[in-house]
C-alpha cells in the first residue's frame, strides 16, 4: 500500500503544483473524476498508461509521479505486495 499511497500524494502534489482542479485533470485525461479521486487517495494501484496520461495533464513527466513511490517504497525495506491489486 505504501506505492498507491506515495503515488497518490504525488498525484495531488503535482496538481496543486500547476494549479489544477481535480475536474480539469479528470477532463484532460478522460478519467472519471471518482476514479481520479481514488487514484489520489491511494486506490488502486494506477495502470501505466494511466500515469502517461496523468504526467501530460500534470505537464511533467512519468518519472516523475512513479520515483517517489519506489523511494518510498525502497525506505519501507521494499515490502511484499502481496494481498495488493
């Protein structure tokens, strides 16, 4: 759970970071915008191609959404992901 959650706050740091409403991110991507808020709140896990559309509307890059995850990750002594979607 510790990447969905990293991934999640990234989500919503960058947002804020280019000023962007939840709804102009959920538009720009074609994301529902329940589906974004739960992405955002750490549920689920995103899909690759999620993230490629989520770093265009965010107007960085993958890397950039998926590096603190696996920090994260990596400082929690990269654990199991067993029992994760």
């Amino acid at each position: 759970m510790v990447v969905q959650k990293s991934i999640g706050e990234t989500i919503v740091d960058l947002r804020l970071k280019v000023g962007k409403k939840r709804a102009d991110i959920a538009r720009e991507t074609g994301l529902d915008y329940r589906s974004l808020q739960r992405l955002e709140q750490g549920d689920p896990m995103p899909l690759v191609s999620t993230v490629l559309l989520l770093a265009a509307a965010l107007e960085t890059t993958p890397d950039k959404i998926i590096m603190p995850a696996w920090e994260a990750w990596n400082e929690a002594g990269q654990p199991d992901f067993a029992g994760e979607p």
